[in-house]
C-alpha cells in the first residue's frame, strides 16, 4: 500500500504499465504507460487530495480520479451516488506482477463485487472486469473513466466514439445555475455528429475538439450500435497530439457512453471552477446520470436501448473493459475506425488516412 495523490493506494508496476488503485473507492490513477524511454499518463487526478474537502463530502469526490466502477450508476435512494463500488473501501485479495484483485463481499446493492485489474506482456493496456454476484433485480452500472487534457490549448485534442444510433444531450438542468453552475448544450437536443452538438444560443459546438473554451459542464449520451462479426466491439478514443487512449467494450454489455464535460462550470466546494480540462467517457448500461430509478422506468425502450440490466443473485455475472493507448505520429487527428486484424491485434485509423497496430488481446470483452 502507498500514499498517493493522499489516498492509501495498491500499486502495480510494469515495464508496459504503472497503475494505482485507491483502498477507498477503486478508483484507478494515475497510470503511466511505458514505451522503452517514453512515458504517457491520460487519467485525470483531481485538483485536490481527499483531506482537503468538507468530511460530509461523500468518498467519490474525495478520491475523484482516474477510472472506477458504479454500482448502481449515478444516484441511489438513501445511498452515496454511484454506489459502494466507488465510494467504500476495497479489500485485497492477491497482487502479482501483472495483476491486481480486490474485493468488496457487501456492498449497498447487496452484491459482492471483485475487481481485476491485468498487464499484459508487451501491451500498453489494461484488462479491467467486474464480476458481481448476489445481485437480485434490475440495476444500472458503468465504467467511469476521466481523463485530463488541461495541458493541451483549447481543441488540440480530438475525441470520438464508434458508431451510434442515437445521441442526445443530457434532457435535463445538468448544470444548476442556481448553485453556480454553468453549461452551453441544449438540454434534450438529439444530435447524429458530435462535431455538432446544439448549444443553448442556437449555435453549435464541435465536442470532437477538446478541451473546449472553459467555464461550462455538460453531459451527452451516444447508444453504441451492436456488435457484428466484422465489427464485434465498440470504442471510444481520445487523441493527445502523439498518442491515442481507447477504451474497448462489448455494446451488449455496455450499451451506451457518456461524454462528461467537466471544464471549470461548477463553482461550488469542491470543484471551484478548477476542475477544468477533464472529461469523462463512461461506458454505461444506464439512463444518463438520472439514477437508479429512472434507468429502471426503461425510457429509451421505444428505440430498443436498455437502461438497466436484469440480475439474478445465483449467478455471476462479468463485466470486461480495455483501456490502453498507443503512439501516433502527430497530425494522426480524430480516431475514424478500430478494427480487429487477429484476436491478438488491433487497427486504429486516423481522420488523416494513417494506421497504427496495437496488441490487444480484445476478445477479453466477449
């Protein structure tokens, strides 16, 4: 156990990758990824360590950073928001080289939950599961992974996610000006390109270029389409000038991903406008952030989109990610395409034409 980022943290170290995941909460940074002499580190840490914010703050604000687990995803009835996954602590089960598992037997749900975190030889990624058991009834989840482009000016880094079926920005007060919170996006507005996203004033904003002018926080919704043979994942990629982060999913098991803009438009303790440049891209089987109830009302059931997923406490259920990166040349621009060559390799395209290969063993997902 280490002290980082002032949490009591588990930390692995690879010659591909160094990760910390917090005892309090799961959640996982900072992350270096290692190319022979040549580090990169995406994940976001919060612009404040957990004892310098309000105690009643509930632990996921305290620790925020990085990725974590929600169970459920968002807000919950007499519980902290994004459930115990993200907010109590996690208990080790066996640490490896290359592998990291942590345990909760109870959470609030009434589910036990392990997580596995794995390196694998000679890739720059992370083989992320959640196996949940003893969950009864119908609950919504996600991964929740942050990321920091605050060093990088104003739509130098570009963002894009594979192809959906319908997109829409969060239909509701996502950002409350009464407690000082600011936001651009039309609540509601269904969109079919992120590069035009409709704003409040009637223009639009292009959320393929990031970070965006500070000062607002805004939510949008994209349903991935299925899988296919050809096509059997869905993605989401982030491009900092000389490399790519992307995360991998089945859509089956995580229908749909959030874009969480969240660039200095909270005022209130503790964000204080300081949270600028970050963004999370959530892959979610959920209503928005609405919570647990209204993802159980199944609003999105007239175009087929789950919200919720049905749970029985005899079985055990897997939940797999990928999350890696992968060096481009500058000028690589938006991610077009990831595609699979063989069960062991992947293809990442550029908007400019250029390809790069990455190992990735991505039928983990399946």
């Amino acid at each position: 156990m280490e002290r980082i980022h002032g949490s009591n943290s588990f930390f692995v170290s690879t010659p591909e990758v160094d990760f910390a995941v917090t005892e309090q909460g799961g959640h996982m940074a900072p992350v270096d990824f290692y190319f022979e002499d040549y580090a990169v580190s995406p994940y976001a840490l919060a612009p404040w360590e957990p004892d310098q914010i309000d105690v009643a703050m509930p632990h996921l604000l305290k620790e925020l950073r990085g990725d974590f687990f929600c169970l459920p995803f968002a807000g919950q009835a007499h519980h902290a928001p994004h459930g115990d996954p993200a907010n109590a602590k996690w208990t080790l089960v066996e640490q490896q080289e290359r592998l990291l598992v942590l345990e909760m037997k109870h959470t609030d749900s009434g589910a036990a939950v392990v997580k596995r975190i794995e390196i694998k030889e000679g890739q720059q990624a992370l083989y992320i599961e959640h196996l949940i058991s003893g969950l009864e009834g119908s609950w919504n989840y996600g991964n929740h992974p942050i990321l920091d482009f605050s060093e990088l000016t104003e739509g130098q880094g570009r963002l894009a996610v594979s192809p959906y079926r319908w997109a829409s920005v969060y239909n509701g007060v996502f950002a409350n000006p009464e407690i000082g919170e600011t936001g651009r996006l039309q609540e509601g507005a269904q969109f079919s390109s992120l590069a035009q996203v409709p704003c409040r004033d009637g223009s639009t904003m292009d959320l393929t270029k990031y970070p965006t002018a500070p000062g607002h926080e805004d939510l949008v919704m994209m349903v991935n389409e299925s899988p296919t043979r050809s096509q059997p994942f869905a993605w989401t990629a982030a491009t900092f000038d000389d490399y790519v982060w992307f995360s991998l999913k089945n859509a089956l098991d995580f229908p749909a991903t959030l874009f969480w803009i969240s660039n200095g438009g909270r005022s209130a303790h503790p964000w204080e406008n300081r949270h600028l440049g970050r963004i999370g891209l959530e892959e979610v089987c959920s209503y928005f952030c609405y919570g647990l109830e209204a993802s159980r009302e199944n609003r999105l059931a007239a175009f087929g989109v789950p919200t919720t997923r049905q749970f029985e406490a005899s079985e055990i259920v897997r939940l797999p990610i990928i999350q890696g990166v992968a060096l481009v040349e500058l000028g690589f621009g938006q991610v077009t395409s990831i595609k699979p060559l063989d069960d062991h390799t992947i293809e990442i395209t550029g908007e400019n034409g250029a390809t790069v290969h990455a190992k990735i063993d991505w039928k983990f997902i399946l």
